[in-house]
C-alpha cells in the first residue's frame, strides 16, 4: 500500500511563547467572542494565579465571563451537561478552556452542546447524531499531552455505563490555541510522565501503519519521537527547563493534529486498550498507554518486523543482523524509557488496575470490543481474543 489520498485541515492559530496569554482577550474578540465562558479543571489553575489573570484580562477589555471548574481527569458525561446548561443560561458565544486535555475536551463538548441546546451531548459520542454546528473554542494550554489544543477529537467518559468514548471531527478543532511553556512549570512529575507518553503514542499509534512509501510523513515521526523521548529526559527530572517543557508542548500538538500520520492508514489500537482501562479503573490516559504498549507491541511486530527495525534504527539507533532481535531490542528500549518516566509497563505495575481474575480479563475485552462486534487496530486487527491475549 502506497502512500493514501489524504486531507490535511488543522485551522487552530497557535500563539506559543512566554507571556502569550497575555492575548486571550485579543484571540477571543478575533473569534467573534463577547461573552466567554471559561472551563477549568479541580483547581491548578485557581492555585497559580493563572485563572485569575485570564479572567482580569477578559473583563478588562470589555468581554463578559463566566467560569465553571471541577472538571475530572477522564472527564465526566455528567458534568459537561451541566456546563452546557449553565453555558446556553450564560448565552455564551465563545468557550475558552484553561488546562489541559480533560479541560479542553470538556469545552469541546459545552461548544457543542450549547449550539444544539436541543440534542443530548451523549447523542453525538454514541454516534446518533452528527454534529453540524457548535461554538468557537479557545484553549489556554497548561499541560503538553493530549494533543487536544488541536486535534479533531474530544474524549468523554459516560459513568452510568463505564464507557470512554472519543468523538472525532473537524469541529472539535479549536479556533486557538495559547501555548506558554512556563505554565507547564506547575506539574507534577507524575503527569509530566504521562504527557510525554501520550505524546509519544500519538506518534506511535499512526507510525505502526502497513502503508508504506511515506518519507516525509515517515522522518516527521521518527524526529518528533527523538525529540520528545531526548527532551523527556531532562524534563522529568526538571519541569523548570524552559527549552525542553517548550520543545515537548510543540511535540505534544504537532503529534496529534495528523501531521504525523498523514497519508497512511492509522492504527490506535492501545489507544483504544487503554481507554478500557481509563473508563474500569479511572487509571490517568498516559498510565493506561504504557500499562498496555509493551505488551500490544510484543503481541503485534511480526505483521511487520520491517517496520520495527526501522523504528529501532530511526528513534533508538538499534541495529544488528538479526532482524526479530533487533524489533525485540526496540520494544525493550521503549518500555524502559517508559520505566524511566515511572509509568507503569504492564497492569501489576500501575496501582489503580485492580484485575484479580482471567474472567475480568474478559470482561476488559468484551468491552473493548464492543460485546465483540468490532475489532480495533490496522497494523495488526485485534478481535476480542486478541485483545484478551494483549490484556
Ligand atoms: O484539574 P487540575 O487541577 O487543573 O489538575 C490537572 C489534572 O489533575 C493537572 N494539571 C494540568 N495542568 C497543570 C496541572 N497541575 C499542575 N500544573 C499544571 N500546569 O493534571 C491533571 C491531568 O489533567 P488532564 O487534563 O486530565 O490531562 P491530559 O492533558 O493528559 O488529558 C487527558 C484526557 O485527554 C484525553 C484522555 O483520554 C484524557 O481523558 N485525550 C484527548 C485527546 C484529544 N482530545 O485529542 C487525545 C488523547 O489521546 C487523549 O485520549
């Protein structure tokens, strides 16, 4: 399979840089913003100053506010319903989100909800209805992970049915997107660990494709993975170094606004894993992509060791003769440099996966796949057993 016909859309304005928050109030009126509804999460925002000054900065300039925080990480059904409310009671023609992808994903939702205050949120993610319209979204980005500052997908958990479920489309693109690497100073370790693993993911889970013939596409990936696992190193241990929290936050965005996949076929297979995990065990999105790679990729390399060997020469410069050793190698370094983070590499190691018995295995992979009625995955397909076999 050569290179696919594809379609590159990624309309977000990225204003990145010290004090760049400093616009919000410009970015919002540019956005057709007057009254703006502001999203934020449980708190570390309020804790840094940062909320305040957005919101100052806003009312400043003549724009009308709201705010409404207490948004979760693996964000809640429940709650963006009750932002809608309170957004269409506000009449809000602008949702600015201040935090990170749980944040953005919840604004997400309120955009949506609140231009079709007639239609349950939960229609669009179950895929009963499309979405046709929705409010412009700006987002003030304190934390590089998810991606969501510009992708086309908004991730919410449904808690009455333990369902994770993601929801892509061009109207999840935000209209901005504010990007200051100092406000990423605040983290802790923990979460800088899993941004840099879904950052990587989202690389990864494009780049273990079957197309093939895809150079630039190709290259893209394999230095944005080297930039973010060289980057990672000094970040994990220091979240004050202005160079490498700025080159991870580009990483973070650029690896999952499509540019890194374009023009091939995409897997998300542990993606899809480790939602699983997310929606059973509340397990952060960084940790369940980890708990599960090592074991998606030693289950899936021989569909295509030829791809591994690149990636083991390309992002871990591993090489050899040996063709399975040299794959095995590649996985080996990559679950290490997970172990390096401190995240979790297989269930045992990640304290909220509480899985006793090969029946809750099942029961994991039943959900998974939808009670068996689809399979997950390009490079390798995953039907229910495989998925079983994977957890
Ligand atoms: O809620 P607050 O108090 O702000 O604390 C958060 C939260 O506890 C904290 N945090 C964020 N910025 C901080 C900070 N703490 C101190 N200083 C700061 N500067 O970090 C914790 C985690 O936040 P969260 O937003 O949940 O993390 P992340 O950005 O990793 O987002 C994860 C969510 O995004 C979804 C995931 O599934 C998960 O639900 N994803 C969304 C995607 C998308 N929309 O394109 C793609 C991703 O693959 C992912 O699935």
């Amino acid at each position: 399979m050569k290179m696919q016909a594809f379609t590159h859309y990624t309309p977000t304005e990225i204003v990145f840089g010290k004090a760049s928050e400093d616009r919000v109030a410009e970015l919002a009126k540019k956005y057709h913003g007057s009254r703006v509804f502001v999203v934020y999460g449980g708190g570390s925002v309020v804790k840094s100053g940062l909320l305040g000054r957005v919101t100052g900065t806003l009312e400043a300039a003549g724009l009308k506010v709201e705010t409404i925080g207490g948004v979760k990480p693996n964000p809640r059904l429940d709650f963006a319903r009750e932002a809608v409310q309170k957004a269409v009671e506000f009449q809000a023609d602008l949702i600015l989100a201040v935090g990170g992808g749980s944040v953005i994903d919840t604004a997400k939702a309120v955009s949506h909800g609140a231009a079709n205050p007639d239609t349950d949120i939960w229609e669009f993610w179950s895929r009963k209805k499309k979405v046709e319209k929705t409010l412009p979204v700006g987002v003030i980005l304190t934390l590089a992970a998810a991606g969501s500052e510009t992708s086309d997908s908004a991730v919410l958990t449904n808690t009455e049915i333990q369902v994770k479920r993601g929801l892509s489309t061009d109207l999840n693109r935000p209209e901005f997107a504010i990007m200051n690497p100092e406000l990423t100073y605040t983290l802790p370790k923990y979460q800088v660990g899993c941004g840099i693993v879904d950052i990587m993911m989202h690389t990864l889970d494009r780049y273990f494709t079957k197309t093939k013939g895809n150079q630039l596409t190709d290259e893209i990936a394999e230095g944005l993975l080297r930039t973010v696992i060289a980057n990672g190193r000094i970040a994990i241990q220091d979240s004050h170094n202005y160079e490498s929290m700025s080159e991870i936050m580009w990483c973070g965005s650029i690896s999952h606004n499509g540019l890194t996949g374009l023009g091939a076929e995409k897997d998300f297979a542990p993606h899809q894993l480790g939602h699983e995990l997310s929606a059973k065990f509340d397990i952060a999105h960084g940790a369940s992509l980890s708990a599960v790679w090592g074991a998606w990729a030693e289950y899936s390399y021989m569909e295509d060791v030829d791809r591994f060997v690149r990636f083991a020469d390309k992002v871990w410069g591993i090489s050899g003769d040996n063709k399975e050793e040299v794959a095995r190698k590649a996985i080996n370094a990559t679950v290490n440099y997970f172990k390096l983070l401190d995240m979790p590499t297989c269930f045992s190691e990640a304290k909220e996966i509480g899985l006793k018995t090969e029946d809750e295995l099942w029961t994991m992979a039943d959900g998974c796949s939808y009670k068996d009625t689809r399979t997950i995955g390009a490079f390798r397909v995953l039907n229910k057993e495989d998925i079983f076999n994977v957890y």
